[in-house]
C-alpha cells in the first residue's frame, strides 16, 4: 500500500483538495502498479518551512511502498509529483524534495 504526505508551507485556502488528492492518487497507483483504493495520501499545509534560507513556496514529500520502489518509478515520481504541486500549488519544482522508501512485509513466521 503507498503512502505518500506531503507536508507544504503553502496554505490551501481556495484549493480544490477533492481534485489534488484525485490527481496525487491517480498518479501513486499508475506509477506504482498498485490499484487506487490501496493508495494513501496526507497533505498538510502552512507549516513551517523553509527552502534555500526563503520561505517562498516550498514542499517536502515522503512516499512509502511495500513491494519497495525501483529507481526508474523514483523518476517518475518525482517529476509527477513535482509538475502536480507545480501546477495546483505554486510550488516550483525545483523547491519540492521526494523521499523515497520501499518496504518489504515481514516474513510469515514473525512475531511483528
């Protein structure tokens, strides 16, 4: 299942949220391979965060995916993601980090 949070100094007053997190979901699972209702995603807005010493529109993202994530969907994540904030929020994509974590489950005999 694919998390991915999104924490922005941007705040989302007059943004359409239903059509962010539309978009972001459609984007995860294509990306991925995994279907849409298995795709989680957490954006939180007007933190506090600063980019380069500024507080001009910056975002950090974490994704998290349990098959673990190739370099090439790292790619494609990032530039996805970066052109969707680019586009509905203002956020340059050069001001946008994507941390990328793969995981694996555990095996079938831990006590986890």
């Amino acid at each position: 299942m694919p998390c991915l949070d999104i924490s922005t100094n941007v705040c989302l007053d007059g943004v359409d949220t239903d059509s962010l997190f539309s978009e972001l979901t459609k984007a995860v699972s294509q990306i991925v391979g995994k279907p849409e209702n298995f795709v989680m995603i957490m954006v939180k807005e007007s933190v506090a965060l600063t980019f380069g010493g500024n507080k001009e529109p910056a975002a950090l993202a974490e994704i998290v995916s349990m098959d673990g994530i190739k370099t090439e969907v790292k790619r494609k994540l990032i530039v996805t993601i970066g052109s969707i904030l680019e586009n509905t929020l203002s956020i340059p994509r050069t001001r946008f980090i994507l941390k990328v974590f793969g995981a694996t489950m555990a095996p079938k005999n831990s006590k986890l």
